[in-house]
C-alpha cells in the first residue's frame, strides 16, 4: 500500500512531468519512436512479404526469421549496436534495433497471411484474366488483410518493449524514468515508470485490436 | 607498458586492443563465463518449469468450463502485452532486487505462451476421439490423461519450445537487478566499453536458446512415439 501511494504522488508531482527528463518529454519520444520504426518496418517488410506471398517463393525464410528474431535478446542486440560506430549516432542503435525486431513479425504475419488465402478465389481471379497485380492488390491482399493487420499489432507491441528496453543502453524513451529511478534507488519511480509503460503498451494493443474489429471480414474465420 | 605517458598495447593482447572476437578473454574469464552460463540456465529451466505447472491445470479448467477461457486469456494477453522491463519493475515492491524477481517476471511470460498451446491443443482434440473414448467406458480423468493431453501434446510443445527460447533471451533484461545470468555481463561490458565480454555473452546466450530449442525437439520425438509411427 506505502508503494502504491508513493507511486502516486511521484506522478501526481507536476515537477516529474516538465523539462528533459519528464514524463512529458519521454512520453513524446517513445511516441515518436514507436510510430517512426513502424512505419519504416512497414515499409520494408510489407512490400517484400506481400510480392513473395504472391509468387510462393521465399517461404522458409519468412517463416523461420520470427523464431530467429525469438532467440536473439533485444538487450544483447542495443549493447552490440551501442558499442560499434552505430552507437555514436545519438538514438541510433535504439532506431536500427527497433526496427530489427519489427520486422520478423511483420513479415512472418504477412507471408501467411497471402498464402493462406483460397486458392480457388485464386484461381478464380486467374480465370477471369486478371493480372498478377490486380490479383495481389484487388484479391490476395484485401483476403489477407486480418492477417497483415495482426502482423502489424504484434510488431508495435514488439516496438514498445524494445524501445524501453533501449532505456538500459542508454536510449531515450518512458524506459528512462525505469532506469533513472533503479539509479536512484527510488522505487516509487520505478514503479511509476513501469505503470506508464504498461498504460502505454496496453493502449497501442487496444488500438490495434479496435482497427481489426472495425474492417470489414471478407472471410470466415478458416477454423 | 607506458611510453610519453600512453599507454600502448602490446601487439599480441587482444584484451588490450578491445578487440571483439578475443581467445584471451575466454581462457582468463573462463569462470565468470562459466557462472553466468549456469545462473542464466537455472533462472530459465526454473521460471519455464513453474510456468507450465501452472498453464497445464488454466488450460484444462478454461478447456472444462468453458466461460473460464474468456477470462484466462484475456489476462494472459495484458500479462504479455506489459514490456519485459516494465513487468519486472513493478515487481519490485513485492519482490526487491533478488532472483525471484526476475523468475516471477519470466513465470508471467511463460504462462501466457504456455496456456494458449495448451487450451488450442486441447481445442483441437476431435469430438468424435472424446465420444469414442466416453463409449469405451473412459471417465473424465481417464480421459484427459490418456487421451485429451497426449493428443495435445504436439501444441503444446509448439508452446513449450516458445516459451524457453523466449524465457533465454528475457533473462538478459533481468541485469537491471543484477540476476540476469550473461547479461549481467552484457551491462557490465557495456558499462566499460568491453567489446568482446559483450559479443561472447550475447552468441552465448543464442546458443542456449538454439540447444535448448533442439532438446525440447528431441524430447517431443521421444514422447510422441505414435506420430512417428504414422509418419513411417
């Protein structure tokens, strides 16, 4: 209950939200992080996902790079990245990490997602005339959609934590306030910092989780 | 050796030079590496182990009543939704800076992962399979575990293999309070620019995720005899 109401008022003090170190300013950068290297992520990982779901080919390589991203610690990889020439760039190896460990998802959802659609509304399509790009975008993308979109909510949850993790290695973001506070031996800030990463996190979840209930389903579930 | 006040390396010490790769830092730190290797093996091996005995008796209740999965899943999707650094802060009050923290950290990850392989597994048992074994004389215990979990068990260790890969790498987070097995040699390195501390501890840590990936394959061959008889 004393760290609960510690907590509390370590939030509720205006002093911890204002200047560099405040909630305000790591909440912003967290934000920007979050949203910056998912786009880029989306942007390199959709397009390849998508092409190579249509041609079939690739697919070992899509499938597996999830488990590879899985074993691979996120901690280990910002060190790593801290420590050659990346690490001089300010927020670069928090940047290139984030975006490392986006990807696998991202492609992985994808790729199933395209392969998973009916090959008879497949062939179909064929049968009618349409072009590989007409079937990719008109057909095989809309069916695999849910799937594409699932993809993108487990890469953003994945951002969250990676870019507090980045706090450890010196990286910007709410993870900072965690940090600054196991520094000061100040549980309160701990706890504090934990709540708003939690907040955070659980938003963007819900979020996600709101856009995919508001697509239209084109299919039934195919279990 | 010190010349005009620099200190200069000799040509031969790659500990000196900071090099990333280096011999000499496996042959002089053999011990600590050693330590960490052991202290990373145990926090996973006992976090992933409370998990599953835990995610096995969730899984069969939300299998048995079926309003409990709702809910079962729904808090194991918040529990994983929570960054890794986050949920071992808020720990903190309960636990303080020692191992069960990192552990009760881990357990939470695991059980998510666990009870969902689980409760699919479980879903994906035929109806026909359950009402041939009713008809055999089967009571509900009997079958469930000669029948419902075996049947399971491919998922579920689709669940398991997950769940430990996971747990290896997570572990490195629990530096922040100093029980994270090698990557408490990764914020140490980090700390003191030692570049090949930290490469040796991150590939270790890869190769304790990959061994224990194939044990636990291994171990489902082991205990699935019937799928490689349909196999053949």
């Amino acid at each position: 209950m004393n760290t609960l109401t510690a907590t509390w008022h370590w939030l509720a003090d205006p002093a911890h939200w204002t200047g560099d170190d405040g909630i305000g300013h790591r909440l912003l950068q967290h934000l920007v992080l979050t949203v910056v290297c998912l786009v880029v992520s989306c942007a390199v990982a959709l397009p390849v996902a998508l092409v190579l779901g249509h041609l079939g080919k690739g697919g070992a390589l899509a499938v597996n790079i999830s488990n590879a991203g899985r074993a691979v610690p996120t901690f280990a990889v910002l060190v790593l990245l801290l420590l050659t020439p990346v690490g001089r760039w300010g927020e670069g190896p928090t940047v290139v990490a984030l975006v490392l460990f986006a990807v696998p998802p991202l492609l992985t959802n994808a790729y199933v997602g395209m392969r998973e659609v009916d090959r008879s509304v497949v062939r179909a399509a064929r049968g009618m005339g349409m072009t590989g790009r007409q079937l990719l975008l008109r057909v095989e993308l809309p069916l695999a959609l849910p799937m594409v979109l699932n993809g993108v909510r487990i890469a953003a949850v994945q951002l969250v934590a990676t870019a507090t993790i980045a706090a450890l290695a010196g990286g910007g973001g709410l993870g900072r306030i965690i940090t600054a506070g196991f520094n000061l031996a100040s549980t309160p800030q701990v706890v504090a910092g934990a709540v708003l990463v939690a907040v955070f996190a659980l938003i963007v979840e819900a979020l996600f989780e709101t856009a995919e209930r508001l697509i239209p389903r084109r299919t039934r579930p195919s279990r | 050796m010190r010349s005009n006040g620099r200190v200069i390396a000799p040509p031969d010490d790659c500990l000196a030079r900071n090099e990333w790769i280096c011999g000499a830092y496996l042959s002089t730190r053999r011990h600590i590496l050693l330590d960490a290797v052991v202290q990373h093996l145990q926090l996973t091996s006992v976090s992933v182990l409370i998990g599953l005995a835990v995610a096995v008796p969730l899984a069969v209740l939300a299998r048995r009543w079926g309003w409990a999965a709702g809910p079962v899943l729904g808090v194991t999707t918040i529990l994983y939704t929570i960054p890794s650094l986050a949920m071992f802060s808020l720990l903190l009050p309960l636990y303080g800076l020692s191992a069960t923290l990192v552990v009760a950290g881990l357990v939470l990850y695991s059980l998510t992962l666990l009870v969902r392989n689980i409760l699919a597994g479980l879903r994906a048992v035929p109806e026909e399979t359950r009402q041939a074994a009713r008809g055999m004389g089967y009571g509900p215990i009997r079958l469930l575990l000669t029948v419902e979990l075996p049947l399971a068990l491919p998922a579920a260790m689709a669940g398991l293999r997950i769940a430990t890969v996971s747990a290896v790498s997570l572990v490195t987070v629990g530096a922040i309070v100093g029980f994270g097995g090698l990557g408490n040699l990764i914020y140490a390195g980090m700390n003191t620019y030692f570049k090949a501390q930290v490469l040796t501890a991150s590939v270790l840590c890869v190769l304790i995720a990959v061994a224990a990936d194939l044990l636990l394959l291994g171990v489902q061959w082991l205990i699935t005899p019937w799928i490689r008889a349909a196999r053949a």
